[in-house]
C-alpha cells in the first residue's frame, strides 16, 4: 500500500493496521483502501465512480460483508445517509485460500493507475513473481491478465445494504 501511497496521488490507502482499532481517517470523497476482514481475509474497496454512500467491494474469494468488514467500510466513510450500500464487484475467484492478499493489492493497483479491476481476470500462476518485481523496482504496474479484451465487462455481482446507526458512522449490527 505504501508503494502505491507514494506513486498515485489517490486519497486513502491508510496503514491496515487502523483496522486493528477503528482508527481510520474518514475519507469524505473517492479512494482506495485495502482492508483485512479479520478472519485472515484481504479485500480491497473504493468509491472511485460511485456516487456517495456507496462502496465497491473487491473481493477474490466471497459475495458478502462479515461484521469485521461492514464496521471498518464504515469507519472509513464519512456519511451521515441511513445506510451504507456495498456492490461486490464482479471480480476473479481465486483458487485456494492464500492469494486473498495478492488479489486484494492486484485490485488496489489497477484503481489506482485508473482501471476497472472486474475488467481483468489476473494469472494467479504469476501473481507473486510479478508483486516481487514491483517491489524490487520500487513501482507498481497492472497484474498479468489473461482474458480476451472482448470478453471484458464491468459488472456488480450482489449488493448489499447496511442500516447505519447513528453519526457515528457506525452500522447497525445484530
């Protein structure tokens, strides 16, 4: 994150660790940022192209938000709306349980070089080869992509709605 931070000018991409205590800066416009769901899981959501209060979610291995998840988007998003709405972008599944991260940086990186990440169905077999290339030349660049540019459409999968509780931000959770 601190990579793309520095190479894109684009608001958020805040230390994950603000997830541990709720301690995001609100972000009131468009950004990016990475979130671990605390089960272990890695995802990546921004506002880019939305149009206030909602969120998209990209997410390589699930269609819906935990509450782990629901509380951190919302500390993250400075509205005062009923509800918050999360579309689960129509994104690659991964195979396996361990690439949730790569996927999640994977995303992060096309938002922020101005792509569409459900654009793309990224090489999983070349995922790692490729982020230690970009860290060891100390820039980020897109993630190998295997599908037919033809075969590319932008698209929502599920969409979720959470009631909101109060100016807190926070939602309204069972």
């Amino acid at each position: 994150q601190n990579l793309l931070k520095k190479a894109f000018p684009v608001p958020g991409l805040q230390s994950v660790s603000c997830g541990l205590t709720m301690t995001y800066a609100v972000q009131p416009g468009e950004f990016i940022q990475i979130l671990n769901t605390g089960l272990g899981h890695w995802v990546t959501i921004s506002t880019i192209g939305t149009s206030h209060p909602t969120v998209h979610v990209y997410d390589s291995l699930y269609s819906c938000a935990g509450t782990r998840l629901k509380a951190q988007i919302a500390a993250v998003m400075a509205t005062e709306k009923p509800e918050l709405i999360l579309e689960f972008m129509d994104v690659p599944i991964q195979s396996g349980t361990y690439d949730c991260g790569l996927f999640a940086i994977a995303f992060a990186t096309a938002l922020a070089l101005g792509e569409k990440p459900e654009l793309f169905f990224f090489d999983q077999s070349k995922m790692r080869a490729h982020l230690w290339q970009c860290l060891e030349r100390g820039k980020m660049e897109t993630f190998p992509d295997v599908r037919e540019p033809s075969l590319k459409k932008s698209s929502v999968k599920t969409v979720e709605e959470v009631p909101g509780y109060c100016k807190c931000r926070m939602p309204k959770l069972p």
